[in-house]
C-alpha cells in the first residue's frame, strides 16, 4: 500500500470516528505522536492526514494546541421540484448564454461568479503541464497531422478503462473521442433527431445542450425534476405517452445546474421506460467524476444492453476546458457518430489526445479526481454557508454530489436577469436562471460556481450579490428602470 494511500484511509476513519459521534464538535483529535503510534505510520502520513481532514472541512488546526473537530454546515432548504411547461417548446436564452461564453476572461470583463469552469491551480495538475510542455517542445511528426477519426488509439484505451469506475464495459472501438463534449453531444442530438423533433430534457438543464437543439430546430419538453433524485420518470412516462419524443437527454450524475445524482433504481427504471418506448437516451457524463462518494456513481450507460444509451463526456471538466477533449460511446449508433464527427470538425487535435492518454495511463487521473473532489465537498460547504448568511431570508440552495456548481432560488419576487443588470456596475455576474430553461423560467434562480479556493476577495463578492438580492426584494419598484 503506498503512502498516499495509507493517509487518504487514515483520513477516512477519522471522518468515521467524527460521523459516528466518536469525536463531537470541539473535540481535540488525536496528536500527530498518537496517531502514529496507533496506526503505525510516519510522521508525514499523520500530516497528510489532518490535511486532508482540514480539506474536507471537518477539522482545524490550532497552534501549538492540536487538530479539532469543526462543526457541519447547517442544513438548508433545497430548491423546490421544477413545473415546467407541459409541451414542447422552442428554445430562446442565447443573448444570456452569450454574455456568460462570448468572451475569454479579462481584466475589464465583469468576475463570472456562475462559469462552469473548473479549478485550474491543483498541483496535480502540474504532471499534466509538463506533459503537453513535452509534446510542444519536441513534437512527434505524426501529431502534426491527421489523427483517426475515432480518435486517437491510447486516449480511447485509457477512456474504456476509465468507463469501468462507472460500471460501464467498453471496448476502445466503442469509443469516438471528440472536440470538447459539446461535440458530443451535438453529434448525439444530431443523429437521433430531425428539426421540428421533440427532446426529452431534465429541468432545469444544461444550457449548451439547449442551445444545441435551438440551432437544430428542434423542440424541448421539459420535465419536471426534483433536486434530490432528479427527472421525474412519472412524469417523463406520460410525456412519452403524449408526445412523439424522440430522444431523452439528461445528466444524471453530479448534475448541472441542481447538482442531483440519480439513485441507481431509478436509472434502471429510466433505461426501461426507453426500451418500452423505443427511444434512445443521450447521457451527460462530464461531472461524473467529480463525485464526491467513491467508488463513483455508476452511469446509466452501465444498465443498457441494447446500445440505445449514447454516453457523453470528456475532461473540461475534471482537467482543463482547454484541451477540449471530449468522447462519445454511441452504443448502436456508431457508424453514424463516425459520419457525424467527420462531416463537423474530422479528426480532433492529436497532442491534446496524447497528453490526456498519458496523463490517465500514469495515474495522475485518479489522484488528480481524489484530491480535487474533496477540495470541491469543502468548498461547496463554506459556499452554502456564505449564501445562507448573506442571501435573503427563504432562499434555497442546492446540495450537489459532486462536482463545482450550486443552484440558488431566490425568493419569487427577485429577477436574477435584472440583478446581473446592477451586478454589472459592481463587474460581477452570475448565471442566471432563464439560461437553463426553453421557455426562461427559473428567473429567480442562479448558478454559483465554488471551484475558486475561498478568499476574502470572493466572500465579498458573493455578499455582495446577496445584499442587492435584497434589496431588489425590500425595494422592488425601484427595479422598472433596470434591463
């Protein structure tokens, strides 16, 4: 057993100890001195302990004084089951996707509180820097053309493998890497569905998805969902019964924006619901691996043995958007997929491929996940924390599994599209709720991203948002003027 893991199973039995009411709030834990002697291990792994205990948000330390145990965050009022529209719809909202992914961030570009963008500073991810340094200071003349258009070889051996983690038995054949999984996912929608079609989607839902079935024509039937155990099957069942759907799309694992993870029941249940109804289901599994529970979720791609559940994902957001390496598992419809990525973008850039290839074969992968999901638990805890000491009284707030994005649904007379409007004069935004519906509901709802280590910097920030949040809410006249 090596020694990083040896301190990551040291942690976890005293977060057991701290569960189970072993060690209470205020508790001294264990010196350093103690801890070696009782699980016999060195100094250093003692240390790495605590400090993946301060991480996960369950001790301090005090000078001079010991490690202690803190107290949980408080428990909040999770946001409540969506009602949309009872058809389909087309979808609107570009204007408000734009102002959130039209530009790069800069310095005279307002702070983007609700980006989907992951963590970029972890030191583990320093061995991949130095592998794509690698690869551009001495470029094999094979990188500097084309690559299969499958993608290339090793990348779509180490995702196989990867897919196991989620239940998933893949054979690199099964597997198109492409552009980002945004790709991925257009390829998917534009395989299964014509303009005019009817799509299935979970509500609220991801706005890039949205914005794919826009450009496509095709129509969006919103189902209800709730923010602990995700899309109503009940209610999916008689849109199904309705409507001429042609295609479910959902992320159902560390889902984005509301942060649910479907229990494994109900994935079963969805995978059979679509085999009753002969329909296929597009699955977003970008955030999967950044659950916080190990072994991760399984996918629902894990119960489907008919080929009909197209599995989406790549690394933008669990290494570095940048790279824009996605990939798609297209069950059955693989020969399609292959037309598809070559008739958008062909071959995808190859050096990307390699270095995340290498990256994975190495282990860097998994240890990069271990230590950013945890860092990712504590930061969601201290994020919950300030929007629930400074956002107006009767705001809810998600409580995702995994992942960096937090859903808040503010009180009813509070429009979020209006509160970016006075946001912009203090160069802050947030994502607000219109983005993620066809028909721009939730507009007292937002996203909040938590990936940014804790500063003082961006605590007030978030205070901020509150406070005018409550302001709009004790003031709400005063807003006739605003966009």
């Amino acid at each position: 057993m090596t020694a990083s893991t040896r301190y990551d199973d040291v942690a976890d039995l005293l977060a057991r100890r701290i569960a189970q009411g072993t060690y209470t709030v205020g508790d001294r834990l264990p010196s350093i001195r103690e801890l070696c002697r009782e699980q016999g291990i060195s100094v250093t792994t003692a240390q790495s302990a605590y400090a993946r205990l301060e991480e996960m948000g369950l001790a301090a330390a005090r000078p001079r004084s010991g490690h202690y145990v803190l107290p949980r965050p408080r428990p909040r009022d999770l946001p409540t089951v969506s009602r949309p529209a009872q058809r389909p719809l087309e979808v609107a909202q570009w204007d408000q996707v734009l102002a959130m992914v039209g530009s790069a961030p800069s310095a005279d570009q307002p702070r983007r509180l609700g980006a989907g963008t992951p963590a970029l500073d972890a030191a583990t991810l320093k061995p991949l820097g130095r592998l794509l340094s690698g690869l551009h200071r001495d470029p094999d003349p094979r990188d500097l053309g084309y690559d299969s258009l499958a993608g290339h070889p090793p990348l779509r051996q180490q995702v196989a493998r990867l897919a196991t983690s989620s239940g998933c038995l893949l054979h690199p054949d099964d597997v198109v890497i492409t552009t980002g999984c945004q790709e991925a996912l257009a390829i998917a929608l534009r395989m299964l569905a014509a303009p005019g079609d009817v799509v299935a989607v979970d509500s609220p839902s991801f706005y890039g998805a949205m914005q794919i079935l826009e450009a496509h024509g095709l129509k969006v039937m919103e189902i209800p969902t709730d923010p602990r155990r995700g899309i109503s099957l009940e209610a999916l069942e008689l849109a199904l019964d309705q409507w001429p759907i042609r295609a479910i799309q959902i992320t159902p694992t560390c889902n984005n924006p509301l942060g649910y993870t479907m229990p494994e029941s109900r994935k079963r249940e969805l995978v059979r619901l679509a085999r009753r109804y002969d329909v296929a289901i597009i699955e977003d599994d970008i955030y999967g691996d950044l659950a916080f529970e190990s072994p991760r979720p399984k996918a629902i791609k894990a119960f489907d043995d008919e080929g009909r559940v197209l599995l989406c994902s790549g690394v933008s957001k669990s290494l570095m958007p940048g790279l824009r390496v996605g990939w798609i598992a297209p069950g059955r419809y693989r020969d399609r997929a292959l037309h598809e990525k070559y008739v958008s973008t062909g071959a995808s850039a190859t050096q990307p491929q390699r270095a995340v290839a290498a990256f994975i074969e190495k282990g860097h992968y998994q240890r990069h996940l271990r230590e950013i999901a945890r860092r990712y638990q504590r930061q969601r805890d201290i994020m919950t924390d300030w929007v629930g000491e400074s956002f107006p009284d009767g705001t809810r707030i998600s409580q995702p599994r995994g992942g960096f994005l937090l859903w808040v649904e503010l009180p009813g007379p509070i429009d979020t599209p209006r509160l970016n409007g006075r946001l912009a004069t203090e160069r802050l935004h947030v994502a607000p709720g219109p983005m993620f519906s066809a028909s721009g509901k939730y507009r007292h709802c937002l996203r909040l991203n938590y990936a940014e280590r804790p500063t003082a910097s961006l605590e007030a920030a978030i205070r901020r948002v509150g406070e005018l949040a409550g302001e709009m809410l004790e003031y709400p006249d005063s807003e006739a003027t605003l966009p």
